[in-house]
C-alpha cells in the first residue's frame, strides 16, 4: 500500500536577508532593490521590506528618477525585457517599451524626462531613447557620449555632479558564459584616476550601481546591499529582510511507487525521423526502435548503450546517430537491411546531430569546443574519403537540428545571438556555404524566435522548425 503524507504544515512565509544578483537605487528618501522579480522598499538605513509590485511583473534593474518620483524597471513579463514605469510606490505601473526585443540599463536624463537604454530593436546592439511622457522612441546619435562610453564599460553611472564614474567590470572570467568574478571600478572624471574599489575577496554582482549623493555610492555584492563613501573608502552592508509569501497546495500526494523488475509501457520516444513511405524509426530507452507501416514495432538496437540523435540517409536505407558502445560517444552507421553497425568517426570531441547531405555522400555535424556550452561547431564528413573539415564561418552554438539545402551547397543551423549585457539573445537561423564558407542570416519575422531546428523536407526544399 501506498504511503502518504500531508503538507497542511508547510510554513506559508519565509523572510529572506540575502540575495544574488539583484540591484539597488535610492536616495535620501529610502532604498528600492529588486528580488524573486518583485521590486521592494526599505528604509535607508535598511530594514523590513515592502513589495512595490506582484510577482507575475517579473522585474528587475529599478532605477530611480533625479526628482525620486518615478522607477524605471526592466519586465518580462511579455516575454521579452522591455521597459516600465511606475510611481515610486510602484502605483500606476505603465509600460514604456513593448514589442519583441530586450531593452536594458535603463539610465534617466537629468531632468527626469527621457530615459537612453540598451536595446537590440534596430537589428544591432545601441542606446535609444524614450520620451517618458509621450512614449516615443529615438535611436541616440553615433556620437552619444553614453552611447560610446557604454559599448566600453558595463552600466556605467555617473555621480551626481558628473565628477566621477561608477561601474562593475570582470576581474577574472569563467570559460562557463554569464560565470565571472567582478569587481567595483570608480573613476575621477577630473584627474582621470582609476581605482578598485571592493573588496579583493568581495563578490560583486553584474548590476548597475547607483548613486546616493555626490559622495556614497550603492551597490550589491556578497548577497548584501553595500554602501560606499568614496571619500573615506568606507563600506558598510545595508540590512534588509523580505517576506516571500509561499502558497503551498493543500493536498496529498502519494509517494512514488518502488519499479518493479516487469515489463512497463515506455510513455516516451526522442528524435522520431521519417522514412521513405511512412514508417518512422526513433530512440527510446536508450536504444533504436522502427516503427513500419503495419504499425509493427521492431527494437534495432539492444544493448547497454545510449543511441541518440538520428538522421536518414536519402535513400532510406541508413541511419547515421551518436552512441558510446565505443567508450565514448561518436557517430555510428546502421544499414537497415543487414542490422549492422559500423563506427564511422571515432575520434571526434562530443559530436551531435549527424545530418545525412541530400546525395548521402556528406554528414555534417557539430562538435563541442572546450567550453563545453554554447561553442559547438559545425564540421563536414566525407563519408567516401573519410576527411572532415570545420566550417571556418560556422557559428559557436548550443547543439540543434541542423538542415541541408536542395543542391548541397549550404547548412543553415539556429545560431543563439547574443547582444551582451543589452539582451539574453534570441535563436536565428544562419545559413552557412560549405565550400566558400561565407554565411548569412535567414530573414524570418520580427516576432519570431527558433526553439527547435531546422530541419528540412526530403527535398531540402522547405524547412520546419519548431518557434517562440
């Protein structure tokens, strides 16, 4: 019999004191941070917080206004980061940028009424504007002196009296993307001296610093709110203590069942891929399964070994995939007819998704670089000589479902685009050329964004994929 439990004692509260990158603005008046996406007030000397906002506007980045009236956050709550205003006690909470794209380092004009922030909407990384009262929207001019200042140095924010220059800086990077330790960087506008200003051992967080007066700046590191007097160099922590509400379901759930040594339904199937008519070949518990016309099941592969990622070749007759039954995982031919396999590339680093070209004669596909995320690239196989070569111009990628055209001549891959600190980066498809290697970028609409391919028809002719 199956056991039980309750949850009806689940606390439905928890206060939290620390954080991880998240950001601070304030001034005299008092102190906004951002946590869990909920923008928050405290007093500024720190203290217990108040919600400005609900969860669901998911925000982060609050900048306060010169006269304080006003904050400006990012949201994603669309989808997108785009841009919101709101009165200081997160009332009357507007949008101020819409549409598919990622507005950031949100700065305020000295006179509170314009905002510049980083965007990718004109097709490129820049600084646009926005009018906060009217809406409307400007590209800022190439000779902006944030504009240029911006593309050297992350965020950076200017104190009061324009005579000095605050901002956060990598001080040793992470091969793994996003992962690196900071540090606190403050500039004299006047004499043009540099200096680091946290800590040695002090984990700052990628966020904008903000400035209290003409003399202390703010800024988060170590889980903290810290302050800063750049006269004295003093830095003292801000407390403060959230209340997270937790709403916890009030039922009962039943503890998993023990597996039992007996045959089960297998309620799940990867990689499902075409063959000439309509049968479908595709991996399930770790091996290769057929599926004919009959609706009859035929198990390919049976063993202890995982076999993923399968690709046809164009006349139906093979079947190219990744499998470890060598010691590591490489690409492996399977001939239909015989039920033989046969290793055809042994000495490659992590490949994924072998891709039969539309003559059977080439296998594209992607190799790990030594990051190991977001730098795989693509290669070509010829499986007569047995040569491979890298495509000099193919993009560094998460692994994906990558398509030939028609003729042969050229691979189109989703390519993830990233813009640096201004957007998270959406997927786009790039079309690589095999032999001269240039590459381009395949139109598709504004709004639409690759989850899932391509991967092209048995003529090579269309492409489908699977979007945002």
């Amino acid at each position: 019999m199956a056991g039980v439990y309750s949850q009806r004692n689940l606390a439905d509260a928890v206060q939290v004191t620390s954080g991880t990158r998240f950001a601070v603005t304030g001034d005299s008046a008092g102190l906004i941070i951002d946590l869990q996406g909920i923008l928050w007030s405290l007093p500024v000397q720190g203290g217990k917080a108040t919600a400005l906002s609900a969860p669901l506007d998911d925000l982060r980045r609050p900048q306060l206004s010169p006269d304080g009236s006003l904050l400006v956050a990012e949201s994603f709550a669309t989808g997108y980061w785009n841009l919101v205003v709101m009165n200081r006690d997160g009332g009357n909470h507007q949008p101020l940028t819409t549409g598919p794209h990622d507005d950031s380092d949100a700065l305020w004009s000295a006179d509170g009424r314009s905002i510049t922030f980083a965007t990718d909407r004109g097709g490129d990384v820049g600084r646009w504007s926005v009018d906060v009262a009217t809406g409307e929207l400007a590209p800022l001019d190439a000779d902006d002196q944030y504009q240029n200042l911006s593309k050297a140095l992350h965020a950076p924010r200017p104190s009061p009296d324009n005579a000095l220059l605050a901002w956060v800086q990598v001080r040793e990077s992470n091969s793994f993307p996003g992962v690196a330790v900071n540090e606190l960087v403050l500039s004299d506008l006047r004499s043009g001296a540099v200096s680091t200003v946290s800590g040695v051992d002090s984990d700052v967080f990628n966020m904008p610093p903000a400035w209290l007066d003409e003399t202390t700046l703010l800024y988060t590191a170590d889980g903290r709110i810290q302050q800063l007097n750049v006269i004295s160099g003093t830095t003292t922590v801000v407390p403060f203590a959230v209340t997270l509400s937790l709403k916890v379901p009030d039922y009962t759930r039943r503890l998993p069942i023990a597996f039992a040594q007996q045959s089960q339904p297998a309620l799940g199937i990867v990689d499902p891929v075409m063959l000439p008519g309509n049968a479908i070949v595709f991996t399930a518990l770790g091996d290769l399964w057929l599926l004919d016309e009959d609706n009859r099941l035929q198990r390919l592969t049976d063993d202890a070994f995982v076999e993923r990622d399968l690709s046809v070749s164009p006349d139906g007759g093979r079947l190219v995939y990744i499998s470890d039954r060598g010691g590591s995982m490489q690409i492996w031919e399977h001939d239909l007819a015989t039920g033989e396999a046969r290793l055809i590339l042994k000495d490659s680093r992590g490949p994924r998704y072998p891709t039969f070209s539309p003559d059977g004669t080439h296998i594209a596909f992607q190799e790990v670089g030594p990051r190991g995320t977001q730098d795989f690239t693509v290669h070509v196989l010829d499986t007569q000589t047995g040569k491979r070569r890298k495509l000099r111009n193919s993009p560094k990628i998460w692994p994906g479902r990558m398509a030939w055209s028609a003729d042969g001549n050229y691979i189109t891959v989703a390519e993830l685009n990233s813009m640096g600190d201004a957007s998270d980066g959406r997927n786009r498809l790039v079309r690589i050329s095999i032999e001269g290697d240039a590459r381009d970028v395949v139109a598709l609409p504004d709004a639409m964004t690759v989850d899932t391919g391509p991967v092209a028809s048995r003529t090579g002719q269309n492409l489908s994929l699977i979007h945002i």
